[in-house]
C-alpha cells in the first residue's frame, strides 16, 4: 500500500483534524467524531444530521456548514458510528427545544445506529425525524435492499435549503423524501481500492474488465463485463437509470457525475458530455449538472452516474447559497 | 466470564479479519479487538456497579467503538441483556432469561434470523440452548458450554449458506464457502464464557 498515512490507528482523528484546520470559517470538531458548523443556526431553524463511515472524503462531512448539514457523525473507516455520538448529535441539535432532521444513508450499519439513536431521542422526546437515502438501482426492486450512493448530496442540499429558509421540520421532510423517492445512481468500477487500515484490496477486477453497479464498499454489483469506452459504458448506465426513474420526455433532470477517487476529472467530463447528448436526443432537460467527487473510496477507480427527476421548488432549493468545505454555491 | 471471552476474540482477531476479507472489506478482526477492549473495561473490579447496569454500559460501550454493524448488534445484545429483571446472583433460569432479552433487543433491530448468514445463526441456537438446559434443571456451566458448542455449530453452518443482509449480501452466492465472520466472533464469544464458568469450577 502506497498512502501517506502515520498510523492506522489515528486515520480518522488525524482526517478530521486535518478538515476542521483546513476550513476553520466552516466548521468545527465539537467532540470527537462531531464535525458541527463553526457558527450554530438559530434555534427556531430545523438542524440537519447525517452519519456515515470514514474514507469517503469529501463525504459526508464535508458538506457542513451554511445551506446544507448542521452535523456530520462520523465513524471509522468504511464503518458507521455507534448510536452513543449519534444520539450526542441529535441532543446537540435539539438542545433549546430545536427540531432535527437525520439523513441515513441506506447501509446495515448507519442504519442500526440511527434506528437505535432514534429510540433514544424519542423516548426523551426530542424533535426529530430521520429520511433514509436508497438510490442504487443495482439492489433489486425492494427499495430497503438499495444502497444509498452520492444521492445523499441532493437531499442535503434541498433539505438543507429549505431548513435554512425557515421551514418547519415537516416541510424540510417532506421536500427531503420527494428529492429522495425521485433520485437514481448506478455506479461502474474498474479498479480495486486499499482498506487504509489493513493495507488489503478490498476486492478483484481483471485488469480489462469493469463492474457496473459496484457498492461504494467495492461490494460486488450485478455486471461484470469487459471495459467499454466512456461513450459505451454511459449509454448502458443512463438507459438503466432513465428506465429504472421512467423518466419521459420533456422532464427535467439534475444529472451528478462522482468520481470513485482514482478517475480524473478528465474521464468524468468525457462521460458526462455523452450524458448530456443523449439527454438531448431524447428531448430531456439536463436542469442542474455536477461533476466532480462527492464520495469516494480511497483510490477506487470508476463513478458513480446519478440522475433525479426536478420540479420548480426543487430547482429552486438546489440553486440557494450553500457554504461547506466542498459545497459552495453563491 | 468477559475477560474469557475477549482473550478468545483477541487470540482469533486475524482470523476473523480474513473471513470478513471474503465478503466485507476484511477489518472485522480490528472492530472487534475494540469490543475487547470495552468487555474488559467493564470488569474492572473497582466497579461496584449492578450487574444489569454492567451490561447495559458494556452495551453501549461497545456501540461506542463505531464498528458498523457488528459493533451496533453486539452492543444491543449486551444493552438488551441488562433489562432483564435481575439480581446479581444468577441461577440458569436467570441466565436463560438475561440472554433472552439481550436476543429480544436485536429482533427489534433486525429481522435477520437463522439461515442468513449472519451473527444470528450462531447467537440463536447458543440462547436456545441455554433455555433447553435451564429447562431440564443444568447449571450455569453445563448450560454456557451447551451454548458454545451450539455457536459454534451455528457458525460452521454459515459456509454453506448465502449472506441476505449487510454488504455480503450484494455477493450473492460468491459467499458460499466461507464461514461469517460475524457468527464465529458469536462462537468465540460464547467460547469464552464458557472457559470461564468451567475452568473456574474444576
């Protein structure tokens, strides 16, 4: 393994250190393992919280601060946190009578731990609600069995515009669950990543071949197939998607294209102009577009192609001002 | 009886990060080193705390090691077993019972049961058997090694069976073969406690 690391044991510490110095206007370490915005929203706002595993930067962290998450609850690599600091960032966030609103990314573990700090948070009569992201079509036709993938970054932003509007914890949810019930990702690996920690690949692809539908853990997807060109390999992925959405023509799209950390910037923009010409063959609008990494695994080679279906507020609510360490929109 | 169980853990860490390697990304060994650690912490004998209260806060230490899944089921298993009604004398009857709630509390997290591959299908059939031996009348230590040797039978079972639920089960049938590592931390878990009753009663 080739990474500049010390030691395995404080990878996050030293990550998330590292992102609080780096972003000190932004955000802050309120505990360890509680990334929070450097400057509390009022308490009559609705606070945003989300939880993930480490080794996925920017993700998820990196979207604290202004316009999106008011807390990121962070755990070890590729492992969500315990309930124990989701419920400290659920008290955080409702302290003084505030509402909250908790982002899940569909994965066993993140799910676990936000289910049983939601318990608690109930049981202490907190003002809370929890929306689980599941926007991988490679899991099969039952919604609980998809994964959520960098479908996540929409539902921050909306909710976490609509939060910063003023709007109450039932709106914020509301617009959060038809962002999320509208969104679609299918991602393509063509190269393993290493666990930072234990130094091993953490899975095998032939040295031609690509696996459309890769989990963001490099769990095995559904297609292993010889590897396409990047015209080839978005027909395939945005037919699936279109399909899977049943979008039609005249309907307004927001399209992101993520990088998994080893494919540049280069190859993201090549599949994303092919995107944008089907799109227009077919008479789809292309409304909203970003390119660039949202979530990645270490130097995990492929992407992940989303789309989402937009209506005027949700336009409206993706064009507000955000200001986080990775987001920012003027 | 925890400190049993995690020297069983810590001696098969490597073990249980090479199983995990085959359908998960091969760090179940690191995670469950730091519930180790945490079911050591909670017998230190300057505790004079209850020993429901032990298990509740053993429980929710070892959700505290952030460990993804296995962390957030172990440490309801413990939490849940400290709602059990209880003193701080146990009979079997009483073990089957603190046992039956540690299960109780998972059931409520997950519907994962027997034949999906997971730390269920060595932790139902070791809770089973210590209900069977509290039922015909056994001691503690009959019972705890009834319900290792049950665990790890359920655990040997999982290498023919296909994961249905966590990142596993995104594999599919590519996970026949192995055993979870999930169910043999349950075994060595169970192992331990067992060792513990028995040595001490020799």
């Amino acid at each position: 393994m080739k990474k500049f690391i010390n030691t395995p044991e404080h990878l996050v510490d030293e990550l998330l250190e590292g992102l609080a110095l780096a972003f000190p206007n932004k955000i802050k370490a309120a505990s360890p393992g509680i990334i929070a915005r450097q400057q509390s929203k009022p308490a009559n706002k609705v606070r945003l919280i989300t939880l993930g595993g480490s080794g996925h930067e920017p993700g998820l962290s990196g979207f604290v601060g202004e316009g999106m998450l008011d807390y990121s609850v962070v755990g070890g690599i590729f492992a969500a946190p315990g309930a124990p600091k989701c419920v400290e960032a659920i008290r955080n966030a409702c302290a003084g009578g505030s509402s909250a609103l908790m982002i899940v990314l569909n994965h066993a573990g993140d799910v676990l731990s936000a289910n049983i700090a939601m318990e608690i948070a109930q049981h202490e009569h907190l003002d809370i609600k929890a929306v689980t992201t599941h926007d991988d079509i490679s899991g099969g036709s039952d919604p609980m069995d998809r994964r959520g993938l960098v479908g996540f970054l929409p539902v921050y932003k909306v909710a976490g515009a609509a939060a910063e509007r003023g709007h109450s914890l039932d709106e914020c949810m509301a617009v959060a669950v038809r962002m999320e019930k509208n969104t679609r990702t299918l991602s393509v690996a063509t190269r393993t990543a290493t666990h930072p920690s234990t130094g091993a690949p953490i899975f095998d692809l032939g040295e031609d071949e690509m696996e459309i539908g890769m989990g963001q853990h490099g769990e095995a997807g559904t297609g292993r197939m010889r590897l396409q060109s990047a015209d080839r390999t978005a027909e395939v992925m945005l037919n699936m998607l279109l399909d899977h959405l049943t979008v039609a023509k005249g309907e307004e799209l927001l399209v992101i294209v993520n990088g998994a950390g080893a494919t540049t910037l280069m190859e993201l923009l090549i599949v994303f102009r092919r995107v944008a010409q089907i799109l227009e063959s077919k008479g789809i609008r292309l409304a909203r577009s970003a390119v660039g990494e949202f979530i990645t695994t270490q130097e995990q080679a492929g992407f992940q192609m989303m789309i989402a279906r937009m209506d005027q507020q949700l336009i409206d609510l993706w064009d507000a001002p955000a200001n986080t360490p990775y987001f920012v929109q003027a | 009886m925890f400190a049993e169980a995690a020297q069983a853990i810590r001696d098969q860490h490597a073990t249980l990060s090479a199983l995990d390697s085959f359908a998960g990304d091969g760090d179940h060994g690191t995670t469950m080193l730091r519930v180790a650690d945490q079911l050591e912490r909670a017998i230190n004998p300057a505790s004079s705390l209850h020993l429901m209260k032990i298990f509740e806060n053993t429980g929710w230490n070892v959700m505290g090691v952030d460990g993804g899944a296995s962390s957030a089921i172990l440490g309801t298993f413990f939490r849940g077993m400290g709602s059990a009604e209880g003193g701080n004398e146990v009979d079997c009857h009483g073990l089957a019972a603190i046992f039956q709630a540690g299960l109780k509390a998972i059931s409520k997290q997950t519907k994962a049961t027997c034949g999906d591959k997971t730390m269920m299908d060595a932790l139902i059939p070791a809770v089973a058997a210590i209900d069977s031996a509290a039922g015909s009348q056994k001691d503690i230590g009959y019972a705890l090694e009834m319900a290792a040797f049950a665990a790890c039978e359920g655990a040997e079972s999982t290498k023919s069976l296909t994961a249905k639920y966590g990142r596993a089960k995104h594999l599919g049938e590519k996970t026949i073969g192995h055993m979870d590592a999930g169910a043999y931390s349950i075994s060595l878990l169970f192992a331990g406690f067992s060792a513990a009753l028995n040595e001490r009663n020799k």
